[in-house]
C-alpha cells in the first residue's frame, strides 16, 4: 500500500495505519506528506491506488501533514499516528 502511494508524483512520505471502523473493525488510512507546492485529495489518492493495487488494500481515508514523526534511526512512529484515532476505544485492533 505504501509502494503504491508512494509512486504519486505530489507524494514526498508516507504511512498506512489501521483506523477504527464499525462495520469492518479495522480501515486502511493514509498519511501523507506532499512535495511543496502540490495538492491531492484523498479520493484522487484512491484512484491512483485503485490503478496499481487492489481496491479492498486502498485506503479509505487519508490525512496530509507536513510532516511524520520519526525515530532517530528514521523510522516511522504509526504507533503515534494510530493514538488519536484509537484513544477512546477499549479495544485495540492494529
């Protein structure tokens, strides 16, 4: 998912986390980081995903930030992406 996204030309970063969902527990999101000076919605974000991957492995949603938190060793922290989203739920499907 993240090759796939990461293959759109406005795309400089990105992340794919799993959201809460009510019907399927569990929703691909995506955050993104865009090459200064692009633009890209989330359903344009679908469509080139929808071209290079299977539509059930596409994210449902997106969100673009300037930015991902790293680690020192630049490694992606989506363990503090997914904290917002899963902060009121009991239980924790990741």
């Amino acid at each position: 998912m993240e090759n796939a996204i990461s293959q759109h030309p406005a795309v400089a970063a990105c992340a794919v986390i799993g959201i809460p969902n009510e019907r399927w527990g569990e929703a691909v999101h995506a955050v993104v980081v865009l090459h200064p000076h692009q633009q890209l919605t989330a359903d344009e974000l679908r469509a080139h995903c929808k071209s290079l991957i299977a539509g059930y492995k596409c994210p449902v949603s997106a969100d673009f930030r300037d930015s991902l938190p790293v680690t020192g060793a630049g490694k992606v922290q989506k363990n503090l992406l997914r904290e917002p989203y899963w902060k009121n739920f009991s239980r924790r499907v990741s």
